[in-house]
C-alpha cells in the first residue's frame, strides 16, 4: 500500500503544482508589477476584506504585514532547505566512509 499512496500523492502534488503556476503565470501577467510572491502576497493582503470591489481603499498596513509574513516564511523555507541538504550530505558521507577513521 505504499507505494499506492507514494505514487498517488505524487500525482497529486504534481497536478497541484501544474495549476499553481497557470495561477501564478495568469496573475504574473494581469499585473506585470507584481512579480514575487511577497508583492502577490502584498496585493492579496491588501484587498482581503474589501470583496474584490475596486472602489473600498486597498488596506496599507494589511498588505505590508502579508508581504513581510511571507518574506519570512520564504526566507525560512530556503534556509531550513540548505540546512536539510547539509545534514543529508553529512549522513551520505558518514556511510561513504564508515570504514575509515576521519
């Protein structure tokens, strides 16, 4: 069964993904400004609240929370990955010469 689940979940992330970035590429290019996902993220904050109605002012402070949020959250992901990647290299290297004194 696990490899059901594995190639299933696989599956769906890999659809998942596809349709987040025709989202993102749709979004990228209705509003060539925002270019990052902390700007998306700004805008998105921004307006949350307002119903999508263009005439109720954009949420300043809203938006600039939303953007530093997820500046963090990035910032974050790719620190926490290269140190994964340190750690998994480590682990590789101890096996690769397990049989030598280093």
């Amino acid at each position: 069964t696990g490899w059901t689940i594995g190639v299933l979940f696989t599956l769906y992330s890999a659809v998942l993904t596809y349709f987040t970035g025709v989202i993102l590429g749709e979004i990228c290019t209705l509003h060539p400004r925002l270019h990052s996902y902390p700007l998306i993220a700004e805008e998105a904050f921004a307006r949350l609240g307002t119903g999508g109605d263009p005439t109720v002012p954009r949420r300043e402070l809203q938006g600039l929370i939303g953007k530093r949020f997820v500046q963090a959250i990035q910032f974050a992901c790719f620190f926490l990955t290269g140190i994964a990647e340190l750690i998994f290299f480590q682990q590789y290297l101890a096996q690769l010469f397990s049989k030598y004194d280093v």
